[in-house]
C-alpha cells in the first residue's frame, strides 16, 4: 500500500478513536477495512497474475453455480473455470479472479459489515473464506479459496 493511502488509514482510526462512541467501531467497518488493506498488501507483493485455484459458493443461486470450480488466471483474468466433480467446463463470468475478491469484501464492509467474516491467507494474503450479506434472506452467501498455485 503506498504511504499516503496507509497514513490517510492511521488518521482514519486515531480519528475515530478520538471520536466519543467511536473508539469501539461497532459495525466493523473500520476494522474490516484494515485487515483487507493489510492483506491485500501481502497478495500484491507476492505478484502472482497466473495462478489457478479453487474456488466453491454457498449460496442461493443455480445449483449448476454453486459448489467447487478450478479456475485459471492468466495475467489476471480468469480464462477457464471448470467443475470439478463433473469435470465442465463453465462460464468464465462465474468465478471472479483474487483481486476481485478484495473487492467484493470491501463493498460489503461497506454495505453489511455485520455480516462480514473473512479469514485471509497468512502468506500470500488472499481471502481463503468469504461470508457475507443475509444469507437466510437470500442476500448473501460464502465463498472458499483453496489449492491457490502460482502457473508459469
């Protein structure tokens, strides 16, 4: 994260803990936009742009959408996902590629930070598990990230 954008962060907490009623952040939204600039931090300084993973969605959506997908990043598009209990191949538009993953959880620390758990890998930063939005209201869901390889 350049300096600037990481000191406008710091000013942003020691603000809000100057602030009455603020030092505890209540929804979450500051914290959770922390722990994303942090690990973002780490997932840009490993410099992957070709990479595959796995990546399975809980949610209430077409069943052929939900469950487990490889997906293959090329310079940081995704140009295969495929299913692989049946082996399918599915449309590119149904798995995102890590970058847009960070965006997606800060759109919800935003919009439901209530709602919002995130576990990030230790190492290369990535998001491993996304729960968000109401999911019992159909608003919502959960994505997991795992077997993330680097490809030449």
């Amino acid at each position: 994260m350049p300096a600037s954008r990481r000191s406008f962060l710091v000013c942003q907490v020691l603000f809000s803990l100057s602030l009455p009623g603020c030092a505890s952040d209540p929804t979450g939204a500051l914290s959770q936009t922390l722990r994303v600039e942090g690990a973002q931090d780490r997932w840009r300084g490993a410099g992957l742009r070709s990479y595959s993973f796995n990546s399975t969605v809980y949610c209430f959506c077409p069943d052929e959408y939900v469950g487990t997908k490889r997906v293959t990043v090329r310079n940081g598009l995704v140009t295969a996902v495929v299913d692989v209990r049946t082996g399918a191949s599915n449309p590119l538009s149904w798995r995102q590629p890590v970058d847009s993953l960070f965006a997606l959880v800060r759109r919800e620390a935003i919009r439901l930070p209530a709602f919002l758990d995130v576990s990030y890998d230790d190492r290369l930063g990535f998001p491993r598990r996304i729960s968000y939005g109401e999911q019992a209201i159909d608003d919502g869901g959960t994505i997991t990230i795992d077997s993330l390889r680097a490809d030449p």
